[in-house]
C-alpha cells in the first residue's frame, strides 16, 4: 500500500508535533457528522488511502495522521439533513495529543515536506486471524476512541486497533467491488467502527457520535 503524504514539524510552545497528512488523491473519501453516527463515503481507490491511513497510524505511533476529506466534496450528504463536512485525524493513544489543541496546530502546518509512505499489505490480520472475543477479557485496551474538534473526527487507538479495524477498512478496498457485481441487489457495503468497545451505547465524549459508518460507493 502506498500513501502519498506531506510530512509537518509544528512547535507550539515547548510542544513539537509530527503531522503527517495524507495528499488528496483521486479517489473519493468524504466525511459528514449526523446526530447519531458520522457518515463516511469512500470509493475504491478511496478506501485504498485510508487504509493506508490506518496502517501509517499503527507504525507511526509519536505522528498525527491527517487525512483533510472536507477537501473532497464530490459525494452528497447523508439524506434528509444538513451535512456538517469533517475532517480525520489518527493518532496513538500514547501521544496525549488533546483535540483542543488541533486548530492551533493546524494553523501553522505550512507547507511540509512530500513524502510517499509504502507499507506492506501484511500489516493488517486476514478477518479469520482476529480473536473478537479477547475484547470481553479484563484489561482489554485495543480499541478506538472517538473525539471531536475543529470540524475534525480524531480516532484514537492502539497500533493493535488500528490493525485490527484498518482490516475492515481495507475490505472496502478488497472485497466491496466483487461483492456488489456479485450481488447488484444488495442495497450497499458497508463497515462499522464505534467508539469504545461498542457495549456501551450513546455518545462519545462531548456529544460526538459514537459511530462511524464507512460506505463503498461506485468509483467516479
């Protein structure tokens, strides 16, 4: 898998941070806020960078990983309200990174660095190779948080999180086109990422969502 990205050093007080965003590709990937899930639209080579993405962010644990989709306005909002574009960011739960601070450091991003991250298909675990019941295990912590800021969704997890749900992301790549010549009936593919460990419902921390829907649609 390969990512086209540029590479930012910010420093904000005594703070310096690696921001690594992912260059707008030609692919569709677009996110929208909604009052009980957030709504993201990718197509194939969409999907393909974000789970790119999401390998970068499991190797990359001292980096934010940026991914500007209120870029990409080429996919209609959600159906019967008023479509709030966001953008994503990943990053290592050991960063400490607080959200509040995100629009300062986006602010003085600059122009950075190009860079081409290559990562192998490997990173991720085939479906069959995941032990979905280690979640229910005492002290289990391989999971996503959700938070929100500056119009942004932040997404923080473990390297293993990010491996474990980036194969979900990665069958939108992988599996979704097949699936849908195969069966032109089905309505959609989709995958699913909550907040947590998705047994506790509602929202996640200051009334963001605490779901995200990621939708396969037909390349443009």
């Amino acid at each position: 898998m390969k990512l086209r990205t540029t590479v930012h050093r910010v420093r904000t007080g005594r703070d310096e941070h690696r921001v690594v965003s992912a260059t707008t590709g030609e692919g569709l990937a677009v996110l929208y806020d909604g009052p009980w899930e957030m709504q993201l639209y990718a197509d194939r080579a969409g999907a393909r960078d974000l789970a790119a993405a999401w390998a970068l962010a499991a190797r990359s644990p001292r980096s934010l990983i940026h991914l500007p989709l209120r870029a990409d306005a080429g996919s209609p909002g959600p159906e019967g309200q008023e479509a709030v574009q966001l953008d994503l960011v990943l990053l290592h739960h050991s960063l400490g990174f607080p959200p509040s601070r995100w629009k300062e450091v986006r602010a003085r991003l600059g122009r950075g660095v190009p860079h081409t991250a290559d990562i192998p298909e490997s990173d991720f675990p085939a479906e069959d190779e995941i032990d979905h019941e280690r979640r229910h295990f005492a002290g289990w912590r391989d999971e996503l948080h959700f938070a929100g800021a500056a119009r942004t969704l932040f997404l923080t997890g473990s390297a293993e999180a990010f491996r474990r749900t980036g194969t979900l992301v990665r069958s939108l790549d992988t599996e979704a086109a097949a699936v849908m010549a195969r069966w032109p009936n089905r309505s959609h593919y989709c995958v699913t990422l909550t907040h947590g460990s998705g047994s506790r419902p509602g929202r996640a921390p200051k009334g963001v969502p605490g779901q995200l829907h990621i939708e396969y649609v037909q390349e443009r």
